[in-house]
C-alpha cells in the first residue's frame, strides 16, 4: 500500500499490465527461440524465420489473451533491442578506416535513402515506404527496417510494409552472401577491398559476418568493421526521419500527443555508444548488452510477423519488390564503382 502511494501511476502502470502483457511476449519469445534454433542448425537467417514462423501465429493477435501482449513486443521490445545496438558503437571503429571510407559510406547511406525516398513516390508506394527501404537497405537490413518503422507516421499498412521490408531485406542479404565473394573474385578486389565490399552493401549484420569469413579473417574483420560504420548510422538516421516529420505535422497524432522531439530508443543507443567509446562499457558487459539487443530485436520481429498476414504481404506488388531490388543494386554499383 506504501509503494502505491508514493509511485508514479506511470512507473506502476507496467508492474500491473504485466500478467496482461505476459502471454503475447512469452509466444513471441518461444518464437524467437524456434527461429534461432532453425538458423543456428539448418543455416536459415534467424529473421527471417521468425518472421514466417509469427505470421502462421497471426490469428494470436486478432483476439485472446496474447493480443496486448504482442502489440507491446512488437512496439516496446523492438526499440529496447535497437537502443541496446549501442554497445556495439565506437568511435574507435570511425578512427579504424580513415575519413576517406567513412565519407564514401555516409554519402552512399544518403543516396539510397533519397532514391527510395524519390522512387518511392514516382512508383504509387508513398515517401513512407520509401524511406523504410531505402534506409533498410542502406543501413543495416532488418534492424533498420525496425528502427525506421518506429518513428514514421503509422497507417494502416504499416505493420505490412514493415513485414514485407524486413522479408525482402533478408531474402535480398542471403542471395548477397552468396553471389557477391564470387563478384569481387570475377572483379579482382584484393581481400581488403572485398571486405570493405561486402560490408558495405550487405544488409544484415550475420550475412556480412558469413560472407567475409567465408573468404579469408582479414575479409570477414574488415567487412564487420564497415558493416559496423553503417549500423552507427541508425541513430543520427532515425533521429533526423524523426525531427523531419515533427517538423512536418506529420507524426502520429492518434492519441493526441506530439512524437517526442528525440525518441527515447535513440537516446539510449547514442548514450550506450558515448559510454562505449569512453571504455566505460567492460567487455563482458558490451558482449552481453549485444546478445540481449539481438533477442530482444527476434522476439520483436516474431511479434511483428504475428501481426501480419502472409497473404496481406503478398499483394505489395511488383512496384514494391522492384523498389527494393533496385535500391540493393545501386548501393552495390556505387561501390564497384568507387572502389
């Protein structure tokens, strides 16, 4: 009785939705679990799976005791998992490059954001769509799809749009990992070359991680080295998406509330990248925050896909897949090019 009078309705409101909130997140997470299962002994991308294996759950969201619960998952545990990216930040990784690279990569990360932003529009899919693949493709696949996601106005095809990006991403990394070592092989990029290659235009992090390695361990660290340039480009990204559309009224006024100026996730990965880049994250803990960002952001997907109908991401259409094609081979062609 003492604890309910002096706490904050706000603090205590969480403490009393938790058995509510409990049934939705603990299917989302034993779905989380199935999927890394499948990917860690039959090679499947973990994402993926538990995209597909949420989306034959979705008649859990529609009604019953897990509705509450994974609409929390799909929208509270996706920005905690995105915050916790942070501890994999450094400024140490910006000094490793050189200004040179770094300048390439943020120019290549603007260039296709604004193409899907543009291409977007002319193909009838709207800016919305636009920016949540390009800055997929350009950033850092499914874990941008996600990031991005919670900050754009939401409609009522937003929970589609985010499933059908985050399946396209996935698909579009694994054929990636794949064809691009034997690319730079056909093209004769040395092996650091091809590191910076393959991290530079893979989407997912575990696909970049697998494609490098797969060629040599100086490829495979340099490619998760420039892969982790680009994943440091969420936040000042995410946080620029949303000053953009408070500045244009265009947040999501459902509940008569302004977005915040800086979203709360975005505070707490740049406050976990300063802290890391100071030496105040020990290394155990670093690993740690990394592993739990990684199953917060599968159990969110899993949540996700359970929200969706597989049939509903079907019908984007061709426009859509094109869009997504295109923007992966031109951030594939400005580093042939360039490089």
């Amino acid at each position: 009785m003492f604890i309910d009078a002096i706490a904050p309705a706000r603090l205590r409101a969480p403490v009393l939705r938790l058995p509510v909130l409990l049934p939705g997140f603990t299917v989302a997470a034993v779905v989380a679990v199935a999927a890394q299962f499948i990917s860690e002994h039959y090679g499947a991308p973990a994402m993926l799976m538990a995209l597909l294996l949420g989306m034959t759950l979705q008649f859990l969201s529609l009604e019953g005791r897990c509705v509450e619960g994974i609409g929390f998952t799909a929208r509270h545990v996706l920005r905690l998992g995105v915050a916790l990216l942070g501890a994999r930040i450094s400024v140490e990784l910006l000094l490793d490059l050189g200004a040179g690279l770094i300048g390439l990569i943020v120019a290549a990360v603007a260039a296709t954001i604004l193409l899907g932003f543009l291409a977007g529009r002319a193909l009838g899919k709207g800016w919305r769509f636009g920016l949540l693949t390009g800055g997929a493709v350009a950033i850092c696949g499914a874990s941008a799809a996600m990031a991005i996601a919670a900050v754009l106005p939401r409609d009522e095809n937003s929970e589609t749009d985010l499933s059908f990006t985050v399946l396209g991403v996935t698909l579009l990394s694994t054929l990636a990992m794949i064809a691009y070592p034997l690319l730079t092989g056909w093209v004769g990029f040395d092996t650091r070359t091809t590191g910076v290659f393959l991290g530079a235009t893979i989407h997912d992090v575990a696909q970049v991680v697998g494609a490098g390695f797969s060629i040599s361990p100086e490829a495979g660290e340099t490619a998760t080295l420039v892969k982790l340039i680009r994943v440091s480009l969420l936040a000042p990204v995410v946080l620029l998406f949303s000053l953009a559309i408070r500045a244009g009224g265009l947040g999501d006024s459902a509940g008569g509330k302004r977005p915040p100026l800086i979203p709360g996730f975005v505070l707490g990965f740049l406050a976990l990248g300063a802290l890391n880049s100071l030496g105040l994250v020990p290394e155990m803990l670093g690993g740690l925050l990394a592993d739990a960002s990684g199953w917060a952001l599968l159990i969110a997907i899993a949540a996700v896909g359970m929200k969706t109908s597989l049939a509903t991401v079907m019908q984007v259409g061709g426009a859509a897949i094109a869009l997504i094609a295109a923007e992966t081979l031109f951030l594939a062609g400005i580093f042939l090019t360039a490089l």
